[in-house]
C-alpha cells in the first residue's frame, strides 16, 4: 500500500512540474521568494524576485542581479560595478525531478523547491507569489548596463 501511495504522489509532482515547465515555456512567470543555502559551511538567506520565460530568466536577490538569455549568464554586482559573465545552463535543469524536489499546493501551484546548482551548491526556495504574463522581449533577459572601463569584467 505504502508502495502504490507513494507512486501516486511522484505521479502527481511530476504532473505538477510538467505544468509548471509549460507555464514557462508559453508565459513569463514571476515568483517572489525566500531563499537558502549554504556557501563554505555558512548559511546565506535572502529574498529575491525572479522571471523565468523558457530557458532565460532574471532574478534580483540582495544587490546582486543574475540575468540570462538562455545562452549567457550575466551576474551584477552594481555596487562594486563588477560583472561576471560565463556561458548558461538552461532553466529546464532546475526542473528535472530527479535531481529537484518541488512541493506543490492543492491547486498545482509550487510552494517550494529544493536542487543542487551547477557548482554543487544545494538551495532551498520557498516561493511567496507567483504570476504568468504575456511573453517578454529577449533584451528583458539581459543586462541593460554598459560595461564601461570603470567596471571589471570577468568572463568565465
């Protein structure tokens, strides 16, 4: 019994996550949310704004802003007018049920997500809002800074 339960409930996450990664490839969906993770045994939180539309997105968290095209990821820092740019791993890696765990609520919606990122970091998401809008222009996806001298560029 224990069995068929839990098949039904990786049934219905993985249900849930297929319309989620639909969201995101006919809309723009944008999430408010809380975040953790741990960076060298420390653990950082925070709050952050992100807007996924198929494989790009754009997340503000704590000063910093991380933009991608889907092709290119590009991490702001304007206070300290640094950039870092280093080629993109798509969206659809955060959404893979084997290497993700999505809660969903009632209604099919994500409430939570915890998965490992590229460099092995694990964060943990809770998400506080969500909504689709129409699909954005790919320039809403990139950084609208000039990179002059008085910035420090590193490409990754």
């Amino acid at each position: 019994m224990f069995i068929v339960a839990s098949a039904a409930a990786q049934q219905t996450q993985h249900a849930a996550l297929e319309r989620l990664r639909a969201a995101i490839s006919d809309s723009c969906v944008t999430f408010k949310c809380t975040y953790s993770m741990y960076v060298s045994q420390t653990r950082v939180e925070g709050n952050a704004d992100v807007m996924i539309q198929g494989n790009a997105y754009m997340m503000s968290a704590d000063g910093l802003q991380v933009y991608c095209d889907g092709s290119k990821v590009w991490t702001v820092d304007t206070s300290v007018m640094e950039v870092y740019v280093e080629q993109a791993v798509g969206v659809s890696a955060f959404l893979d049920p084997t290497s993700s765990d999505f809660v969903f609520d009632a209604d099919g919606n994500p409430v939570s997500a915890s998965f490992a990122l590229q460099d092995g970091l694990k964060m943990d998401i809770r998400i506080l809002s969500m909504t689709k809008s129409k699909i954005k222009p790919e320039e809403d996806f990139r950084p609208q800074v000039n990179f002059g001298s008085d910035w420090i560029v590193t490409e990754l």
